[in-house]
C-alpha cells in the first residue's frame, strides 16, 4: 500500500488524542484501490477500521470520501477525480500516485519537520489551523 495522505485529527469526539484519517493506493487490490482508513485510539480493533473501496463505489458509500480526503489531508484527490470525470480507475489511480510522487520531492529538514508537526499535530483556537 502506497499512502498518500495522513492526518491526526484529535482531539474529536471519539478520541482526545488519535482520531487519524489516513488514505492509501493499494496496488494489491485492482477491482478496490482505494483505501480509506481511521485509526482511533491507537488501531483499528477497538475504533475505526479500514474500507476498499472501486471508483464506482465512491459516492455510495457512506462515509462520505470527499471529507475523508480533507481530513487526511489529501483533499487534491477528490478534486483529481472531480477533474477526470472520464478517466478509467486504472487512469486515475496512475493521476493520484504520480502526483503523490512529484509531492515527496526531497525538502529542507525544517521543511520536513514542519510538515510532519501539520500532519500530526492539530492546533485548534483563533490561531489554530
């Protein structure tokens, strides 16, 4: 599995202090690619749990993908697939994880670290973000 986005949104109603949205390509899984997971508590056995889901599954299931994303901090991919109305799964999953890749360019180590503080850390008030 390839993820491509990650996110701590504690603290939430569920959890004080892991409550993670995570999105993944699993490349394992061609009828289902997509992998939306939530991570509560510390795993998936208590809360939260993991969902495989087809392109055509999307906007059926439940758990509302689009806001996933957001949370996961990978809302691009919901405005990639929007972009691509036409484009296969295979297409689109090629889409999402070559601009995954051209994201993980190397970076200054506090840019790194500024960015692993945005995914994991939330910062809520007037001047949270």
């Amino acid at each position: 599995m390839i993820q491509i986005g990650s996110r701590n949104n504690a603290p939430t109603p569920q959890h004080k202090t892991q409550d993670i949205y995570i999105f993944s390509i699993d490349l394992s899984r061609p009828a289902t690619p997509f992998c939306f997971e939530q991570s509560i508590g510390g795993g998936h056995v208590e809360q939260g749990g993991a969902r495989w889901l087809a392109l055509d599954e999307l906007d059926g299931w439940p758990g509302e993908w689009r806001e996933h994303l957001k949370k996961a901090e990978c809302a691009w991919v919901a405005q990639l697939i929007e972009a691509n109305p036409q484009a296969d799964q295979a297409k689109l999953v090629s889409l999402i994880l070559q601009r995954h890749a051209e994201s993980a360019q190397p970076v200054g180590w506090l840019k790194t670290i500024g960015n692993w503080f945005k995914r994991n850390i939330h910062v809520g008030g007037r001047y949270g973000v």
